[in-house]
C-alpha cells in the first residue's frame, strides 16, 4: 500500500487523499460493502466520514445496517452519529423492545418502533441525585439533543403544559407531537422506580388532550412515562389492562458497560438462531 501511494502521488499534485492508510481503509470499505447487494446502495447515501465511522466502529452487518438506516432518515450530522454509536442505540435497541399498552399497538401498529424501552440523556450530567426539575429543566435546555434521542419527527410544544379540568390545574411535564403518528405525545417524568400509580396519572393527562386539546385530524394523544427505573414484570402487569396508548420507558444519566450490552445482545443473536432452526424443525 506504501508503493501504491507514493506511485499515486507521483502522478500529479491533484492527486490527494491517497495515503497508505486511506488506501487500506478503501480496500477494507471494499471487502465489506461489495458482497452486500443490500448495504451497497445504502452506503452511497452518505458521506466518507458517515462511512469510515460506521466502518470502524460496527462489526456486523445488522450492526452496520442500523446506523446506516438511521443515519440516512435521520439526517444525521458527523457528530449525531457518532454519539449515536458511543451511546450503543443499536444494541439498546435490540436487547429491550418498548413496553407498550394493547391499545398503543392497536393504535399504531406499523408505528411501535418509533418509541424505545430505554433513553440516554448523558448529555444533562445530572448528578446521582438529582429532582424531577433538574431532569426537566435540563431537557428542555438541551432540547436538541432530547429530541436527537427521541428520533425524527418530534416536535416539542412546551413544559409544564397546563390542563384545565373542573377547578382544578394540572401540568404534563413535558409535551411534543409526533408528525409520522399525527398524535400528541406526552411525557411525564418520575426520578424513581416506575409504580403502577403513576399509570393512572398519566392516562387522566390523556383523556384531558383527547378531550380539550386534540385536533380533529389527529389520533388520541400517546403517553410516555419516564422513569429513572423499571421492572420488566410490574410493567407488563400494570400495561395489560390499560386502555389508553401509553408505555413505560427508563432513562438513562450514564451508558451501562458496553461489555453487558455485547453480551446481552449475543444471548439475543443465540435465541433467534435456536428459534430459527425449530421453524425448520
């Protein structure tokens, strides 16, 4: 490769970005994208930045797809992608599936995968113990990178939303519209372990949009409640009986080790093969 970039560069001062080092990174682009009759075209969609960091930094195949997806409807900048790929999103995504209402699915069935079990605001650096303000406040105050995280198509209309019922005022803690699903979605934060109550909460904020704020053209407000924690069965429990369109999703201050995440994501790769080879069986 030295030989071959000397030679080239010999060849005239228009002919740059040749190093031995590019050269091998050309080769190894090669090897990987050209077998690939469904990576090929997707990988011409993006600058060489895009693809040397998607190169370098997944192993796989599904792995590669992934952020090449995401990176082309996303639109996602150099440096989205990579906090996208430092943050894991694809093994975060594929290790815990959201945790939705019947009627969200119902609702939304070619749309569930919009919303995710886990959400990673690392860009806040809130400390161990921090309050629901704090968290708040420092979404709205980072409100670009919040809606990075959530996915495209978000659209935030504000904070502490206020909801009129009787005499009395309630506030949502944070509410967006999403364009893709022509729906509210409110967000309701909780610095603690998810409890059923919280449940209730949330789907009286959701009968309040249905009722005094929701558009004609629009479906039933979708809410998303947030919580610093969340056990998978008291989730379930609590969800198979509710009839608005809501899920339960945790935040996260701090990526988890990217070891346990690997590992998690293998057992995932095992159990597909295994569930594969009984479909033949």
């Amino acid at each position: 490769m030295k030989q071959l970039a000397s030679w080239l560069l010999e060849q005239g001062q228009d002919v740059r970005g040749f190093s031995a080092s590019n050269l091998w990174r050309m080769r190894q682009f090669y090897d990987t994208y050209a077998p690939s009759l469904k990576l090929a075209p997707l990988v011409r969609e993006l600058t060489w930045t895009h693809n040397l960091l998607i190169l370098g930094k997944c192993k796989a195949d599904q792995e590669r797809e992934f952020y090449l997806q995401a990176a082309i409807t996303q639109r996602w900048t150099k440096r989205d992608l990579e906090r996208q790929i430092n943050g894991a999103l694809y093994e975060r995504t594929l290790n815990n599936p959201p945790q939705i209402s019947s009627m969200l699915g119902q609702q939304q069935p070619l749309n569930t995968a919009v919303f995710r079990d886990s959400y990673l605001f690392e860009f806040l650096n809130l400390p161990h113990s921090h309050s629901e303000r704090d968290l708040q406040q420092g979404l709205v105050v980072h409100l670009k990178d919040f809606l990075l995280e959530l996915g495209p198509d978000f659209c935030f209309i504000g904070q502490e939303f206020r909801l009129q019922v009787g005499n009395r005022d309630f506030k949502i803690d944070l509410l967006l519209f999403h364009r893709g699903l022509q729906a509210l979605v409110a967000f309701e934060l909780k610095i603690t372990e998810f409890e059923p109550s919280y449940l209730g909460q949330l789907e009286f904020y959701l009968e309040a949009l249905d009722r005094d704020h929701r558009k004609p053209f629009e479906l039933p407000a979708i809410g998303v409640l947030l919580c610093r924690g969340a056990d998978a069965q008291t989730v379930e429990y609590a969800l198979a009986r509710s009839t608005s369109p809501a899920l339960v999703a945790q935040y996260l201050t701090q990526l988890p080790h990217k070891a346990l995440l690997q590992a998690k994501l293998e057992e995932f790769y095992e159990m597909a093969q295994m569930e594969a080879l009984e479909d033949k069986v």
